[in-house]
C-alpha cells in the first residue's frame, strides 16, 4: 500500500528520522556482510532484530508526527470524509502491521 497524499501541506522536520534510518541502513550492510562471512546464525538473528526494532521506533516517530498534525487537522476541520479517510487510515497501518 503506497499511497501519497499530496494536498497535505504539513511540514515535518525528519532529520531525526533520516538520521535512524541511515544508521538501519548501516546496521543492514552489517548483516549483508555477517552472511558473507558465514557468522553465527544467532547472532544474525539478533541483528536483524535490532533492526527491525529501530525500524518499529522510526515508524513510531512517523506516525506520532502525522497523528499531531494531520490527523489533529482533519478531526477538528468541517470535512467529514477528509476525518473518515484519515482514520480510515490509521486503521489500516495498524491492520496491516498486525498481519503475520
């Protein structure tokens, strides 16, 4: 699911964001290379986890911004099908997330 939506004009500072994702990005060249050397499966494991946990804080930081800002927007506006598809897809992240 890639949908940009893009008559928002909220402005985020994701400095902070890109700075997490560059050091996941790092960490995922690590376990390219942990492969490579034939390392220890369990410790492989344990570095994909790492990842996948900074991943869950990125996406945690991402919607915390968006639910302060255009989610705060839609349910205070007069637009009810703008507030209906914002939570609308909110619900949708988290059934999405939740999928094994």
């Amino acid at each position: 699911m890639n949908e940009m939506h893009d008559h928002h004009t909220h402005i985020h500072d994701h400095h902070d964001t890109i700075q997490r994702l560059k050091s996941a990005e790092g960490h995922l060249r690590g376990i390219q290379r942990m492969l490579e050397e034939d390392t220890y499966c369990i410790d492989i494991i344990r570095q994909i986890q790492a990842v996948q946990a900074a991943l869950n804080k990125i996406s945690v930081n991402i919607l915390e911004q968006h639910l302060n800002s255009c989610v705060i927007t839609a349910v205070r506006g007069e637009n009810l099908q703008e507030r209906e598809r914002v939570l609308k897809e909110i619900t949708d992240v988290f059934e999405t997330a939740t999928k094994v």
